[in-house]
C-alpha cells in the first residue's frame, strides 16, 4: 500500500488527543474556526515527497517517520497520559527522539530555514566573489582589497532564488534532527511532566514551541542555546517540559497560568492555525498573531582574516543507517539550476 500524499506535519496519533469524535477545532490567523478532521488537520500535501525520485523511494522519508518515529512514539505517549511516569530508558529515547523531529518536520522549521538561508546567502556569495578574483588573477589580495570586493559584491548580491535544489529542505530537516536530538540529550536537560485534571492546553500546527528564558518565542538565531526550553502539550492536560532548570519538580501539577504560557507559545509559533477540543472553549486573552514568526536580518560585520585558514563548518554524523541512507538519496546528483558567484564578472581591484 502506498503511502498518502497528505503529510501530517503533527502526527495524527498526537491530534487524536485534543480530538472528540474524530474532529479537532482549528481557529486560523484571521479568526475563523473551523472543525476540522483529523486526516486534515496539520497537514500539507506532499510535505516530504522527494521531487526527484521515482516509485518508493518519492515516500522514502514520509515512511520513515511513519515507521520509525511515530509508530513508536504513539504508544509511549499512550502510556505517559495513563499515568506511566517516570519512563524507562528506552522509552525516553523514544519520546526525545519524537519530539526532536517534531521541531523540525513542519512548517515553521521550513520557513525558518528559508529565511535563515535567504539572510545567509549574500555574505556567502560575496566571500566566494573574493576567492574567485584571487584565483582568476592569481594572487593573493591584501586585506584591504579583499573587504573592498567583499562589499561590492555583497550590494550586487542576486536573491538565494538563483539557486534552485529541491531537495535542500528534505535534507535540512535531517540534518537538524540530529542537532535538536543531541540537544534534548545533554546530561544538564531533563523531561518534566505537568499534569492537570481538566483540559487547559491547545496545540499549534507546529506542535512544540521553543521558549527563551527571557520568556518570548523568538525565531532568530540562536535558538537551542542551554536555557531554551521545549514546550510538548501531549494532550489537553499533559505537558511535556525539556528543561535545565531545576525549579520543577519531576511530576506536578499543570497550573492554569503556565497552561496560558503554553498557548501563548502554540499561537505564536503557529503556520496557520493553533487546534483544541470542540468542547474547550477558546481562552478570552489569546491572541494568534497577525505574521508567522520571521527571522530579523542580521548586521553583517567584515573584517580583515588573520591568514589563518577558515574552520569549515560540518554536519552531525548520521547515527541511524537507514536516516543515513535517506539523507544519500537526497544528496545524489540532482537537475539543478544554479549561478554563484564564478559565473559573475566582479570588478577588479
């Protein structure tokens, strides 16, 4: 049986919990609500297809989260809101490893990377504008010479857009997994869980939220530092907290002032809509915002290098063979329509 080309950005099974009668109630950036089903709600068509591929392997990720993600994690989160806590150890892994790919299969991780990458793309090109005068005239520039192409090609710099690769947000996404992964693992972060005894939480189309300590659910750069904690509402009455601070207790009770943080954050970091029970009515002071999160433009500073060669920057290796093997297929040499900074004429020192 094939896999649907509707792709749940929050797994269906995690839905299912704010669901009656097989239904959740979405409201939607403007305010309208809708009761949606849950095969249709936080979804998108062909979310994780790969463009390039043909048969199985188009679904090959889709399948794999299906498989080796969510299969597993319904079940721990089924026993966690029957009362099953503190987890085993393997169950825990299951569940940090749920909740890593959720900040990163949806919407609003894609979003943030495109404009991540947009922010990126011009200092990029123009350092690589650099290198080629070097090499097209084969010297060496003095430091002053360099910074003066680096700037006139950071102005003439085209949109990211020039560079078509269609497979580079299947690809982003794995690699941030094993990032967030490792995050959620370090020995000071623990998993607290918060229960209350009636329905207090929604949960956004983006499922987890990331809250600074300062409170706010800012998507600049950077996100994972260590007092960023991770917000899984599991069901309208548990919440699941990754956390490094030492204030709570491993299993308490989910006040309603922190159940309206959580929210806070739901529609803060919601693509399109936040979802709760058709019963629950909707908090009076919430409000979803006008925008999706966006990434603020950073200040670009350059400055002369110190001759030192440049520390490149590497991915995480790939624990999982058959992630590794996923993230092969989305690295094979693809149709791809591209200029960079070697097919400009940048003027001459």
């Amino acid at each position: 049986m094939g896999v649907s080309k509707n792709h749940h950005l929050v797994p269906r099974h995690w839905l299912s919990a704010f669901a009656e009668e097989g239904h959740v109630l979405g409201r939607w950036r403007n305010g309208a609500e809708y009761r949606t089903r849950l095969r249709g709600a936080a979804a998108a068509q062909h979310f994780n297809t790969d463009p390039l591929a043909e048969g199985e392997r188009r679904t090959v990720l889709e399948t794999y989260l299906g498989d080796r993600v969510d299969s597993p994690a319904a079940r721990v989160m089924r026993r966690i809101r029957h009362g099953h806590w503190p987890l085993e150890e393997k169950d825990q892994e299951t569940l940090l490893e749920a909740l890593a790919w959720q900040l990163v299969r949806t919407r609003a991780f894609r979003a943030w990377d495109e404009q991540v990458g947009e922010h990126l793309f011009p200092p990029l090109w123009a350092a690589e504008a650099v290198e080629w005068i070097e090499e097209r005239y084969g010297r060496a520039l003095t430091p002053e010479q360099r910074l003066q192409i680096f700037h006139a090609a950071l102005r003439e710099s085209p949109p990211s857009s020039v560079i078509t690769d269609q497979r580079m947000a299947l690809r982003s996404a794995i690699r941030a997994f094993e990032r967030v992964r490792a995050f959620l693992s370090f020995e000071e972060r623990r998993l607290i869980l918060l229960q209350s005894d009636r329905p207090l939480l929604m949960i956004g189309d983006s499922g987890v939220v990331l809250r600074r300590k300062d409170g706010t659910h800012d998507t600049t750069p950077p996100l994972l530092v260590a007092t960023t904690q991770l917000l899984a509402p599991l069901s309208p009455r548990h919440l699941i907290i990754s956390t490094t601070r030492s204030h709570y207790r491993p299993q308490a009770v989910l006040s309603p002032k922190l159940a309206a943080k959580v929210n806070t954050g739901a529609a803060a970091w919601c693509q399109e809509a936040v979802y709760r029970l058709p019963s629950m009515p909707w908090p009076s002071r919430l409000r979803i915002p006008e925008t999706a999160p966006h990434v603020r433009a950073p200040n670009i500073i350059a400055d002369p290098d110190d001759g030192q060669p440049a520390r490149k920057p590497c991915h995480p290796e790939i624990r999982d063979p058959e992630l590794k093997s996923i993230l092969q297929q989305f690295n094979e040499a693809s149709a791809m329509g591209t200029d960079n900074p070697r097919h400009t004429r940048p003027a001459a020192p």
